[in-house]
C-alpha cells in the first residue's frame, strides 16, 4: 500500500470559494522531468504559494495530501465547471528519476482509497484532458512509458466505491486547431484589449501568446510545447501564462486578459531578446544585505519562473535587495531543481537558473 502523508495547506490564492462537491476525481501528470521533481518537492511548491494548486501529488514512494478533499482548487482549466468546482486532483510525478510505473501503481491504490472514502465511481475517474482538452496525463494518454489509460483503469476496478455499471473513461484525441471541440468560441480579428478567456480561440488568442512570449521576462503558454505553446486556443495553459503575467505585474490575477493585461504588454517596451544578464558573484542573506541591480536581476529571473521573492507583495517582493524572502525563493528553487537548497546565489544556481530560461 502506498505511504500516504499529509502536508496541508489552508489558504490558497489559485483557488475557489465554496464546497468542493467531490463527484469526480482528476488524473494529471506534472509535466516536471526534472531529477528531485518528486511528490515531496511539489507538496513544497504548494506549501509556499504557487499558481496553480492540487489535492494530492504522488511519486514512486509516496502520496502527499496539499489540500482537503473540500477544498475547490484551480488545476481542470475549466473555471467554474465540474473540474474545478466538482473533483478532486491527483498530480503523478513524472521525474526522471522516479520509477513512472510505480508511481501510476501508487496513484491507483489512492484513487481506489478516495473512490470508497468519497463514493465516487469508476466512471468519473478522468483524465485532465476531459475538462480543457489539454494532453494530460500525457504519458497515460499515449502509453509512451509502457503503461496506458487502460492500464490504469485496469488498477483501479473493482473499488468498494465504485456503483457505476458503465465502462471507465476511455482516451481520446487532444483537439486539433483543424477539428476544434464544439466548446471552443471563434473570435476574429485583432487583439485590441476586449476580454479574451479560457475556451476561446482564434486571431486575437494568437496576438496575447505572441505578446506574452515575446514580454521581457517571458510568459510562455507551454515552453515545452511546439511553439511554445502558441496555437491560437486559450486553454489552462495559456490562461495559466496570463495568471503568472499579472501575478508578477501585481494586476489583477484573474486568468482573464482584458485591457489591463493588454495596456501592460503594450507598455513594456524592453526587446524580448536582451534578457537580464545574471551576475557572476555569490549573494547571501547575512546583514548588510547585498543589493542594487545584480540582486534585481535575479529576482526578475527567479520571478520569471515562477519563484516570486514575495508573492502578493509590491511587485512581488522585487526591490533589489538579498534578504531573507529572496534567499528562500532561491531555496525554493534549488529543492524543486535538485541543487543543494542553501538559498545561496551563486555559479551552481546561475547556471540552472539560465538553463531554465533557454
């Protein structure tokens, strides 16, 4: 049986008000191929404010509890439906040095604990692709590591929980911008600051990635992605870009990209190619902190990938100055990215922190 733990949050700003109503449980995949990326390094992310949020995280070891079951989180990508609103999020980690396999096991043995604790079927175990179209649990999705959807509906049948006669979920096709899902909304022409949000796509959608890649630091939909994840469709993802962008401009973090959103990209004028030079020095947060435009520079960076110094605070807590809430985002960042977590700046975390914004 997997080792279960709790590390529960009690607040989170990427969330929703009310009672979650538990009919549904999501299956996502973390995306981070990172080493060290596992369950406990993601109960961390969570822990210390982060831009999306979820009940459960699990790895070849362990599953950690973030979240109660009550809580309506922001990981479906659907906003107020039943993905947000009305299910309960597990997130297997994908690290490359975890064992994929044994984690999807671990995974399976949870679902089966909360389908009976929660009685919820077998049939509305989903995948995250069924509430934004997005190709997650990715690997699940296409089998790529040698375990599939049915593999792990296989793992989880027969649960005390599950009432349904109906067959589970089965895989199906990410939404091709040739084949768009009935839910997707055209918008046409330019993008001159009218609202544009999740399940919408077209030219406008376009305009807002292009313009959020090329921003100075760079909010990418999906770096990972061909393209950088500009496709036209405002997806969880994009909407997610656009969460990080006004988070770090201390706007109104509401997923939506209005004529605030637009008036702030139009506003930074900086090249999207100069980036910020980190300096070659080591800072530590030991009185008289270290300041001026070299500490800016790493704060930004940091910022840029989604560790903000101060989170909430002015401007996130960028002011040019290493103290003790800047020496933690650097923490933070050395724990997610395997490095020894000292929340010192130096060549081992400039050289990660560059490998990060190539």
């Amino acid at each position: 049986m997997v080792l279960i733990k709790k590390q529960l949050v009690y607040s989170s700003r990427s969330g929703y008000t009310g009672i979650n109503g538990r009919k549904f449980i999501t299956i996502h995949e973390t995306a981070n191929t990172s080493r060290g990326a596992d369950a406990q390094t993601h109960a961390n992310l969570q822990s210390n404010g982060f831009t999306a949020s979820w009940h459960w995280q699990v790895d070849d070891k362990e599953a950690i509890q973030s979240f109660e079951h009550t809580a309506r989180l922001w990981h479906a990508g659907d906003g107020r439906g039943d993905g947000n609103m009305n299910s309960i999020a597990i997130e297997i980690c994908v690290n490359r040095d975890g064992d994929f396999k044994q984690a999807v096991e671990n995974a399976a043995e949870l679902v089966k604990k909360i389908m009976k604790d929660e009685g919820i079927p077998q049939t509305n175990v989903v995948q995250h692709h069924r509430w934004s179209g997005k190709n997650c649990p990715t690997n699940l999705r296409n089998g790529s590591k040698g375990i599939d959807w049915a593999d792990f509906n296989r793992m989880i049948s027969g649960a005390s929980g599950d009432t349904s006669e109906g067959q589970p979920e089965q895989p199906v096709k990410s939404p091709s911008p040739s084949t768009p899902k009935p839910k997707w909304t055209k918008v046409t022409g330019n993008w001159t600051g009218q609202t544009l949000g999740n399940g919408e796509y077209g030219e406008p959608v376009r305009q807002l990635q292009t313009k959020l890649s090329n921003n100075n630091p760079p909010f990418y939909p999906n770096k990972q992605a061909n393209n950088n994840g500009i496709d036209s469709y405002y997806g969880d993802d994009t909407e997610d870009a656009v969460r990080r962008f006004q988070s770090y401009y201390g706007l109104t973090e509401d997923g939506l990209a209005g004529k605030q959103v637009y008036n702030k990209l139009n506003s930074n004028k900086t090249p999207p190619n100069s980036g910020t030079s980190l300096p070659n020095t080591v800072y530590r947060a030991i009185r008289p902190y270290p300041s001026g435009s070299g500490v800016r520079a790493v704060q930004e960076t940091l910022a840029s990938v989604y560790y903000y110094p101060d989170k909430g605070a002015k401007n996130n807590g960028i002011d040019g100055v290493y103290g003790p809430k800047t020496a933690d985002a650097v923490r933070r960042f050395q724990s997610t990215h395997g490095l020894a977590a000292d929340g010192i700046y130096g060549p081992v975390t400039k050289k990660a922190l560059e490998k990060v914004m190539k």
